[in-house]
C-alpha cells in the first residue's frame, strides 16, 4: 500500500507527472478504463480522496474545496513532485481549478471534466434528489441509483452485470453517508465565478453534451470565462465520458497534454 500524508494512491508509467482526481466516489480506481492509455506516455498518480476508498477516514468539519486541494499539494508534497499536470472529474476537476488560485506552481496543465465555476441549478437538484434516496433508501438504494445520473441509458442497458457488480464493490467502500453529505455541501457551495478569470494555468474544460448530471454549458461558460481554458465537448458519454468511450476520452487528453 502507498500513502502520503494520509492519502492512498498508486503509480502507473513513466514520464512527466499526471495526477487523477476522481468526482464525488473519490476513489483513484474510478480511473481504470484510462490507466493503460495514459500511463504510455505518463508517470500517472491515481489518489483516493481522504476521508473515502483506502485514504485517511477522518476529513475536516466542515470541510471545502480549499481543504481537497490542499490534500493535492500534500499528496505532491509526499511522492516529491514540483510541478504537475493534473485531470480531475466533476469535484476533481473543481478541485484542480481551487490548487491552480492557491498554488499555481504547483501545475502545469489542468483538465477539468464536467466541471464547474459555480455548481449548476440542475446538478443542485440532482443532488437533493440523491440525498433523498440516500435518507429514504441507505447507501445501497443510492448506489443503485448513481448509474442514471453518471452514464447514457443506452450504455447502462448493455452493462446491467458489469455495475451489478461495481455497485457491490462500491457498497463495501462507500465513504459514509455523514462524510458523504459534507462533501456534497463543499461542492454546493463552490463559487469561482469571482476568480476564474484570473487563472493562467493552461486548461482544457472537456465536457459530455449528454452528461444529465452537469449541464455541457457549464464547460462552455469556464472557457468563455477565462482565455487560457480551452473546450472540447464529447457529442455523447454521458457524466461518466471517461468510462463509456475512453478511446475519444483518452485521445482528447493526450492531445491537449502534449500540445
């Protein structure tokens, strides 16, 4: 097991650092369908959040955005590592965007994934709609539930075993629906509308037009935020693009990370 400063991660390939922040699971293995692509060309470092998967349980009270980026500086800090890129889903990517205001250094390049400068209406009521399975329900109705917000209805009725199967992993690591609920309110009250404008690390906002949990526009509103975000859009994928078409997936971040 590899752990820095409280947080669990694994190494895959050789080259310039790339560090994956995953969404509201946290777990690095949420990554696996891009590891083999990316760790050709990569020195890739896959960490689970703290407080889920194999990290440090016990996370700040309340805890924020700032709180998870400061874990990124600490993982860097760990594995000595000056400088990265970095991609991040949904709350990694937000994640990401917070590191590159308080430690722009620290990066290189950032790709955020159906990510966010303010968290959208839409996904506010998507996550209320969770909470309420999550208190009617317990951690498996939510778990059952998570699918039709993350992947096109098409893709979840071609893969019914494959996440019957994760949905029994993701029960027997499921962070905690007190911790859980901490980290949902961090991410309903993240507002970069002030300062985005104002971050000159190189960033590639990449977004699924299909994605039913974050709008595709909120993509399109952090790269008309700010010149140094450039935008690609997926025409399909869903919230979970990375999983349901890796090859597009992994091609566009290739591409932006050598360009």
């Amino acid at each position: 097991m590899a752990e820095a400063n409280g947080l669990y991660y694994e190494e895959h390939g050789s080259g310039p650092p790339l560090i994956l922040s995953a969404g509201l699971g946290g777990s690095g293995g949420y990554w696996a369908p891009n590891l083999t692509a990316l760790a050709e060309h990569r020195r890739v470092i896959a960490y689970d959040h703290r407080g889920t998967g194999r990290s440090d349980p016990a996370i700040p009270n309340p805890t924020s955005i700032d709180d998870m980026a400061r874990d990124v500086i600490a993982l860097m800090d760990g594995v000595d590592i000056d400088r990265a890129d970095l991609m991040g889903h949904a709350l990694g990517g937000i994640i990401g965007l917070a590191l590159a205001r308080l430690a722009p250094e620290r990066l290189n390049k950032l790709v955020v994934i159906n990510g966010w400068a303010k968290t959208e209406p839409f996904t506010l009521r998507c996550f209320d709609a969770r909470l309420h399975i999550l208190n009617a329900g317990g951690p498996q109705a939510y778990l059952q539930a998570q699918p039709i917000f993350l992947f096109p209805a098409a893709w979840i009725a071609k893969n019914g075993d494959r996440l019957a199967r994760e949905t029994e992993v993701h029960a027997a690591h499921f962070q905690g629906e007190v911790k859980l609920m901490k980290r949902i309110a961090a991410i309903e009250t993240f507002d970069a509308s002030e300062w985005i404008g104002s971050l000159t690390t190189p960033t590639l906002a990449l977004a699924s037009r299909d994605d039913m949990l974050v709008p595709y526009t909120a993509s399109e509103n952090l790269a008309a935020a700010n010149d140094n975000i450039s935008l690609s859009l997926m025409p399909w994928g869903g919230h979970a693009c990375n999983v349901t078409d890796p090859d597009t997936f992994n091609r566009i971040v290739l591409d932006f990370l050598r360009s």
